[in-house]
C-alpha cells in the first residue's frame, strides 16, 4: 500500500457540554472536512471562537479530491497552511486531450509569469485535511471529534444543534451555525431542505496506483484510446509516486463488480503494460451530478460547500468552490457577528455564492455533456468536433475535456461599487486580485501575501516622496472608519510614509494588470475581490464604497 497512515485525532472528552441547560456558542461549525476546517481557521485567525463538530476522528480515506487551484491556494496560504501543501503536492499548468492517442488540445492554466503560485496542485485530500487539523488546533479552535449532529433547529435569534457523542447526548445553541458536512448532508435532510439540478447516468472507476514512471506531471484526459476504447480516461500525478486514473464505465457498469481488483488490474495493465509495477492504493466507483440549494442560508444556518452544491468532478471545481464559500462568508459573518454589518451582509453570502455554483454547474454540465453525451446527437457533434479537432485548429476550441477551476467574478454582487472613471482590463470590482510580484521594505513579496483579511485602501503612487500632507492624513483617517481600511501605498520607487505600508512594484506588473496611473486607488474586501476602483483617491468615495460593501448602503436605501 502507499506510504500514508491514516492519523487518529484525540477525542476531547464533552463533560463541559453535557448540561442543562445547554450550552450556547457564538458559532459552531459542523463537518470537519476542507471547508469546515477552513471557516473555523479564518474565524480564528479572525478572533472569533468556534465550536467544531465531526462525526469521524481521522481524515477522508482515499484521494478524493486531488486538484487545488492557484485561486485556492492563495486562501490556503492566507490560512497558514499553503506553503508545505505546495511543496508536498505536483504543481502543473498544463492540460492536454487526446483523441485515441493523438493530441489534439492543450491549455496553459498560468500562460504569464509573475505569478506567486501555479495554476493547480495535486495533492491527496487526506494531506490537505491533516494540514488544516494541525493548523485549526494550533489557533485554539475547539474541535470535538465522534460528535454526530442528529438534529437542527433554526430560529430568528439562534440554531440548537442535538449532538450524539461516546458520552451521550447533549445540545448546544449558537448565534451562527455554518454546516459543512458535506454532499449527502445530513442536516439539510433533517431540515427537509430541496437541492435541485441533474444527477447524470454514468459511472466511473477511480483508481490510486503507485507506481514509478516517467510521465509528466500534466493533466491528461484521452477520448476513445486504445486501452480503453470507446469511453474516456483521465490521468493525474499526486504525491508520494500516486497516480489517480479515472475510467468511464457507462451506466450499465455494475459498481460492485467493476471496484474488484480482479477487473480493475487488467485494466491498469491494458493501460500502463505488463512490464509495469504498480500497487493499487484505493478504489472507488462514482457517479455525479450538478446541483444546488435554492437558498445557502437558512435563518441562522449557513451552508457551505458541497452541503450547498455539488458538480461533476470534470474541472476540479467541487473543493475550490467550497473553500472559496467559506472565504465569501467568514468575513462577512464575522462582521455581523461583532455588530459591525447588518445581518442582511449575510443575504449576499448566498448571492455571490450562488452565482459562483451557477458559473461552475453550467461549465461543468457542459463538460460532463461533452465527455458522456447522453443521446444519439450529442454523440454525433462530439464525435465530430473530436474527429475535426485532429486535423483542424479552428476544432480545437470545441473539445471540452472539462474547463479548469477558475474562480468567479462577482460583478453583478450588490456590495460592489459601480465604475465611475475608465479603467482598461480584468481587475473590475467584483474580480478577484491578480497577482504581481512586489517588494516590501527591500525584501521580494507578493500582492497576494500583502493584501487580504481586511479592508484595504491601495493606491498607485510614482513616488511616495511626492504625496502631500493632506492626502497622507487622509489616507491614515481611513484607520479610524468604523470598519477600518488599512491603507497601502503601491509605488514605482522604494520609499516611506509614516503609518503607512509601501510596496513597489518592481516588475510594472501591478501597473500593467490593474491599468495604474498616479493616483489610482482600489478598495479591497477581506476575500481579495475588488470592491471599488477610482483614478483618484478622495477620502469620502471610499467611505462610501465602504458602506455599500458591508451592506449599510443597502439597509439605509
């Protein structure tokens, strides 16, 4: 077998929770899997407490999702844990698709340079999940392992949750509660709460092998080839020398038959030769599908993750989408929590949220349409744009081998404010920052690591030497804002500013990416989504766009 062992986290006895009457707890979050273990990291390292339930006491088994998008891994260092997962996982940027066994697309997730971190990772769930154990427990988040959630119960002012536990039963209200317990989640069952979408008749074989070999570490997918001819198969290097195959079996598959090693070995030596050594690490047969709750918040119940939605796995948007929910709610929870924001800021947790499954549902059913058509002429167009593609480039972007995990731009999101002055590129309110590499106090840093988990004032400055009194004080005032806004002066030469961050642009690239000029200023969310943009700071349009993105513009309106 490979070479992870399963870790077993020490059950902390709940004698302290077994009362009556019960306990209360500003926030509990329920399922200690990625997304669970994320929110309870940022409300940590935002100061808040947290209680964390988990019906297991040890990670997923098996690789499950293995894909981490450049997008996520920003979070992942914003959370403390994102360095040694990258250096454990397989960075890659490109993808290619084959038709039988000739190529004919490829994509580069990250085409520029300048870049922090790689378009994808790959890395064993179970290592992921581990890191973040580790990193929640080290932040004082208060996790309770064999603690089972068997009943919800959500009202105006506060949510009860029934817990069972190797010591009894016990309840505990909270103020929020954030469920991440996953796609089958049992509380939105108990809740009687409806998901909605397509579940997609087809299955497929996943396979963890182990195995030396010299293939390099991109994402292959492969129509028709002649190891497995007439279905597809995708190809992915993890760490520790684990490869993860996924076969297309059809509906007709039956799951327990085709999970035996006695099918799946002669299918892994069709595919890598009889002179090949490989150990099979983990198997599992799935099916898929593309759908959501019509609301991710329910009074005092706010779900996250794939307790929210669920998509195909063809696009690596399941997980990414998940810890990109926790870090569109956690800052927002935490302002409505220290009575910073009203509670309606909540209400645009489902919004952007929501859209972002939308986004994801729609390009992943596409995907999924694409590499298993389900009738006669969906099978004819792709086969036809396959056949096209091997000899035509104009083809080429009509092959849809299951577009990568990017994230969303929330421009419509009520919290943004509307473009007053002409800015030429992606960076509009609503997109989420792109990266530069950068300089701070002499040492090389990058915009990502600088800006996030707060509110942020950048302006773009030629020389810091050249700003005048009344802007410096106005710049600090922004501290004082009943929410504060860190100023940060973003400049082409090195310099100083007391009370104030300076970071230069070393490379022109923050210029270019983000259409810079003397003066230019951005207001950035905690989320690293772009809030506002003018070409001249002033003081009072910030304060403005301040109140519209915590939701205070909207109450007075």
């Amino acid at each position: 077998m490979g070479s992870y062992t399963y870790p077993k986290f020490t059950y902390k006895s709940v004698a302290d929770l077994l009362t009556q009457p019960p306990q209360h707890k500003p926030l509990v979050i329920v399922g200690a899997g990625p997304v669970g273990l994320a929110a309870a990291i940022d409300a940590r390292l935002k100061g808040l407490d947290v209680l964390l339930l988990d019906e297991d006491d040890s990670v997923s088994f098996g690789s499950r999702a293995v894909c981490y998008a450049k997008r996520t891994l920003e979070i992942l260092d914003r959370l403390g844990v994102g360095q040694p997962l990258c250096e454990k996982g397989v960075s890659w940027n490109i993808g290619r698709t084959y038709v039988e066994e000739e190529e004919v697309y490829q994509f580069n997730l990250v085409p520029e340079a300048g870049h922090k971190r790689p378009g994808m990772i790959n890395l064993q769930q179970y290592y992921l999940e581990e890191a973040l154990v580790e990193r929640a427990l080290a932040l004082g988040v208060d996790v309770r392992w064999n603690c089972k959630a068997i009943g919800v119960r959500s009202e105006d002012a506060l949510a009860m949750v029934d817990v069972d536990s190797p010591e009894g039963k016990f309840s505990v209200s909270a103020d929020w509660v954030v469920v991440a317990d996953g796609a089958r989640s049992p509380i939105r069952q108990m809740l009687g709460l409806d998901i909605e979408g397509h579940v997609f008749k087809d299955r497929f074989l996943i396979a963890d092998v182990v195995m030396k070999v010299d293939f390099p570490a991109e994402r292959r997918l492969w129509f028709n080839p002649p190891f497995h001819p007439g279905q597809s198969v995708l190809l992915h290097k993890q760490a520790d020398n684990v490869w993860r195959i996924d076969f297309q079996l059809g509906w007709d598959a039956d799951p327990e038959e085709e999970r035996k090693p006695e099918k799946v070995l002669p299918r892994l030596k069709t595919m890598f030769g009889n002179d090949t050594e490989f150990e099979l690490e983990w198997v599992s047969i799935y099916t898929f599908q593309c759908r959501r709750m019509k609301e991710f918040r329910h009074q005092r119940l706010l779900f996250v993750g794939d307790a929210a939605h669920q998509v195909s796995p063809f696009g690596a948007r399941g997980a990414n989408s998940g810890l990109q929910d926790a870090d569109g709610l956690m800052w927002k929870l935490d302002l409505v929590m220290r009575g910073l924001a009203p509670e309606s800021l909540l209400d645009t947790y489902h919004s952007e949220r929501a859209y972002a499954a939308d986004e994801n549902i729609l390009n992943s059913t596409r995907s999924t349409d694409f590499i298993t058509p389900k009738s006669k002429t969906s099978r004819v167009f792709r086969d036809a744009a396959l056949a096209l593609a091997r000899h035509h480039p104009f083809a080429r972007k009509l092959v849809n081998s299951g577009r990568l995990s990017v994230p969303s731009f929330i421009t419509d999101s009520p919290l943004n404010t509307v473009d007053v002055d002409s800015f030429a590129g992606a960076m509009v309110p609503g997109a989420p920052m792109d990266d530069a590499p950068m300089q701070c106090d002499g040492a090389a840093v990058w915009l990502v690591d600088c800006v996030g988990g707060a509110f942020q004032c950048l302006v773009f400055v030629e020389d810091v030497a050249h700003i005048d009194n009344s802007t410096r004080q106005s710049l600090l005032a922004l501290n004082n804002a009943p929410v504060p806004i860190e100023p940060v002066l973003i400049s082409k030469r090195a310099g100083s500013v007391e009370g104030m961050r300076v970071i230069v642009d070393v490379q022109g690239l923050f210029a270019k990416r983000y259409d810079a000029q003397s003066g230019s200023a951005w207001l950035m969310r905690p989320d690293q989504h772009i809030a506002a943009r003018w070409r001249r700071f002033e003081l009072q349009a910030v304060e403005q766009a301040l109140r519209l993105a915590i939701g205070s513009s909207m109450v007075a309106a």
